[in-house]
C-alpha cells in the first residue's frame, strides 16, 4: 500500500474542503476532493468530501479508505464522465491533513 502524505484547504465556491495527497518525497499525487458546486452539489459540512473514484487506482483508493475516509455516504455521484463517492471523513482527518 502507498505512503500519502495530506494537506487540506478549503475551495473559495462553497467553502467546502479541499484534501490533496502527496508522496513522501513531497511529489504531488492526487487532488483527493472535487468542488461540485457549479453542479448544484455540496458536501453537507466540512467534514465530507466528494471524492473522483475513477481518475484513482484502487491502491490510491485502499489507501485513502485505511487513512481518511470513516463512511463511504454514497458511491454514485455522477462527476463529469465518471462516478465519485461522498465520504464522511475521520474525526481526526484535520491532524492527519493539515491546512495549508
């Protein structure tokens, strides 16, 4: 399983969270979250994101489900050509990816 290393943020169009993973080298590897605002979505609080499954390898997604994800709230949010989930995140996902 890969090591990722996390930093959040939040989007300035709804101020929903934003999560990127990077290696550990500091290498970026993926933007975790979406911001689905302009299709009328947003995550209900800061503590849920909508994350693009299928841009993800399954390791990327095994990873993230062991690190930060508690519940997988929905697993068919339609984004762009392809499908996402709805997590609710970890009470301590806020330690394991600080603010920018």
């Amino acid at each position: 399983m890969r090591k990722l290393v996390y930093v959040s943020s939040t989007y300035v169009a709804d101020n929903s969270t934003y999560i990127r993973a990077d290696l550990e080298d500091g290498d970026p590897w993926c933007d975790v979250s979406v911001c689905l605002e302009c299709y009328g979505m947003t995550p209900p609080d800061e503590n849920h994101i909508y994350i693009p499954v299928y841009k993800m390898d399954p390791d990327t997604l095994e990873t993230l489900r062991n690190d930060i994800i508690e519940k997988i709230v929905d697993d068919k949010v339609p984004i762009g050509f392809g499908t996402g989930w709805l997590v609710k995140l970890k009470d301590n996902w806020k330690e394991i990816a600080p603010a920018l």
